[in-house]
C-alpha cells in the first residue's frame, strides 16, 4: 500500500527538517517499492525559501488523502507567522498521522492537537513552549515522542530519527534498519536528544552555573546532593533547585545522571577498561546500577554498546 506522505513548510522553515524525512522515505522507497508518496506543501504554495537561502517547490495546502502529515519547523518568529493558515488546515485532520518536527510541534499545539498528550521539541524552545502550552505534557529530553496518532520529535536533525521511527511503524524495524544503514545513522540513536547538553554545556540560559557544572563534572565519582550542589552554589537548596531547573530546563538529579551517562558512555565506547571500573569513576557505584541507567537512557547495556562501537 502505497502511503502519502506531505511535508509542510513555510517561509523560514528549516531546511533539515523537511529533507531529513524526506531522505528516510526515499530510503526506505528503494527497499520497498511503492510504499511512499511524498509532497511538499506550504500555505499559497510556489517556491518556498527556507531559512538558509534554499527553496523548494511546493503545492498549496489543499485536502487531500494523505497518510502522514509532517510539519517541518525553524526560526520561532516565522514558526509564529505562518501558524495561522497552517494551523486551520490541520484541523481538517482527514489523515491517520500527525508529526512535527522540531519547533514544528508549536503548530500542533496551537491547533490543539497536543492537549493532555505527550510531545517534544527543540531544548531551545522548551521553555517557551511549556508557558504556553500547559496542557501539553512536554517531555524535553527526548529524541522523538509518540502519544497514539501525534508524533514530534526534538531538534532538527531527529526529525530524521523521528522518520526511521515511522518507517519501522509501516513496514517492520528491517527496513527501517537498511534506510538508516544507507544514509549512515543509527537506527535508533542512543537516548533522548541531549536535549540540555548545550545549556548545561555554557552553564544555563544566562550561563549563571558555568562553574557549577565544570565542578560537578570535575567530581562524578563523588556524592552529587542537591543540598551540596546548593553549598557550593551558595543558595538555599530550595532556591537551588528552582533557579537551576529554570535556567537548565532539568532537576539537579538528571543533569547528574546526564553527566555521568555522557562519561560513562565515551568510556565504555572508547576503552577497555573494565565496567566496574568505569560505573565507580562516573558515579554509579557499581556495574549492575550503570547498566539500568544505560538500558533506562540509552535502550541497550554497556556491553552492547562497546560490542556495536568496536571498541
């Protein structure tokens, strides 16, 4: 069965998010035939410049028979722009699939389409997104999330995770494996998107944490409580914990958690060293913890994912 596939973009859109999903549906096209169709939509239709200059030709946002809707996102002032005409289109909803890509979930919730569900975005615009979309159940630290019929997936690039997802949901995990093979990604890849990794890496949204996070990061062997990070901060521990997770977009707990899963990872990736040597020089304690916090972050153990990264 041959499926519809239509991308929608607008002025300013971001590129990737629309030719991400479309690579993986032509990947997946090669292996087997027929089971795609994809247009490109847009509001008036014509050529459509997206934010890095390029353009694509696009048919006007009409009914049609479509399988799949996948709205593509960018810049939030243009997101913000077009959300008019895009939005009264979705709420034709005559499709069985929903998606957002990115900052392209911002059109799915102010359609409504995401009240009570689960949805992610870019990390860069979580915040944003949660004020105003309360009744959405944001979920920041993901790489893409499905709640029955709605997909949306984080920043730019897993739009491409977010299709391999959709194909293995249409024709079976191999296919999905093959196109992910040939465009040379993972599958699946390992945990959520990282989506704080770039705040926590400049320290918060203001950077007010900086030296925090390198002294946490200089200390993952040591206890990391919320009441010692609050010390070193010279805060309340209260205080601490609302102005961190406001400037990070995540408790104290996950960014350590976050931290250690990240050295581990490129530890166990990169050497031999044995795992309870590694589990006790990030944190964990022990082997048997790591490998529940791996499994939990990343879907596979430590041991699989040395054997898959050669090492």
């Amino acid at each position: 069965m041959r499926r519809e596939i239509a991308i929608v973009v607008f002025p300013g859109f971001q590129l990737l998010d629309a030719a991400g999903p479309v690579a993986v549906f032509e990947m997946a096209e090669r292996f087997r035939p027929d089971s795609y169709a994809i247009r490109v939509l847009a509001p008036g239709g014509g050529t459509v410049r997206s934010s890095s200059g390029v353009c694509l030709a696009a048919a006007p946002l009409e009914p049609g028979c479509f399988d799949t809707v996948i709205v593509s996102g960018g810049n939030l002032a243009q997101v913000e722009e077009s959300q008019r005409d895009i939005m009264a289109w979705l709420g034709v909803d005559a499709w069985r699939r929903t998606a957002g890509v990115c900052s392209g979930a911002f059109f799915l919730a102010e359609a409504g389409l995401l009240d009570g569900r689960r949805a992610t975005t870019h990390w860069d615009a979580a915040e944003r997104f949660r004020l105003r979309y309360p009744k959405v159940r944001l979920d920041a630290d993901r790489m893409f999330v499905r709640d029955g019929e709605l997909w949306t997936s984080a920043g730019i690039s897993a739009g491409i995770d977010l299709a391999l997802a959709l194909v293995e949901d249409d024709l079976g995990p191999a296919i999905a494996r093959r196109a992910a093979q040939q465009l040379v990604v993972h599958q699946r890849r390992h945990g959520g998107q990282s989506q704080y990794s770039a705040l926590v890496e400049r320290g918060g949204r203001t950077g007010r944490f900086g030296e925090l996070i390198g002294w946490m990061r200089a200390r993952l062997a040591e206890p990391m409580t919320v009441e010692r990070l609050a010390e070193r901060a010279a805060m309340s521990p209260r205080n601490f914990a609302r102005a961190f997770a406001a400037e990070i977009g995540a408790t104290p707990a996950k960014v350590v958690e976050g931290l250690r899963l990240e050295s581990a990872r490129i530890a166990v990736e990169t050497s031999h060293l044995g795992l309870d040597h590694i589990a006790a020089s990030t944190g964990f304690g022990d082997a048997s913890r790591m490998r529940r916090a791996f499994v939990r972050a990343f879907g596979m153990s430590p041991q699989s994912l040395r054997r898959g990264a050669g090492a």
